[in-house]
C-alpha cells in the first residue's frame, strides 16, 4: 500500500479516536514502540516485522494529528538533502 493511502485509510478508521489524544501521548507512543522495534532488533526476533509496522502506525496517526501530508513531507525532505546530508542526520 502506498503511504498516501495508508495515511488516508489509518485518518478515515482512526480519526476520531486519535484526534481526541494528546500530542504528548503520541509521541510517547512512538517512542514506546521504537524502543519495543529495538528490543526485537537486539534480540533477532520473528515480530520485527509487526514491531516496524506498529513504528509506521503511530507515526502516520501523529502525522495525521498534525495534518501533515507524509507523502509530502518526505518528497521535500529528500529533494532538498543530498544522501550524505540525509545519512549524516539520521546517523548522529
């Protein structure tokens, strides 16, 4: 699925429910979740599939909170960085 209608499908069945949470919360949430992706990591778990995509879940539902248009975001954060750039921001 692309992410454009990932986003559209997690506002359309998520909306209302994560449009009621704090910002805090969600971000919270991600960070639970990327520390549950790092335990499966360590450990060379089977869930990291599951792990990444509960990573890929909050995070568009925080993105959609913001109103921020994933597809967008990321279009205009690659065009205007070159790889090094991008493997220097994401490294340190």
């Amino acid at each position: 699925m692309e992410l454009g209608k990932l986003q559209a499908w997690a506002r359309e069945n998520y909306g209302e429910k994560v449009g009621s949470l704090s910002l805090d919360y969600g971000v919270a949430r991600l960070l639970t979740q990327s520390g549950q992706l790092g335990e499966a990591v360590l450990k060379q778990h089977e869930d990291i599939d599951k792990e990444l995509a509960d990573v890929l879940f909050v995070l568009i539902n925080l993105a959609n909170r913001c109103d921020i248009d994933l597809d967008e975001a990321l279009r205009q954060y690659l065009y205007e960085r070159s790889p090094e750039e991008i493997l220097e921001r994401i490294s340190s």
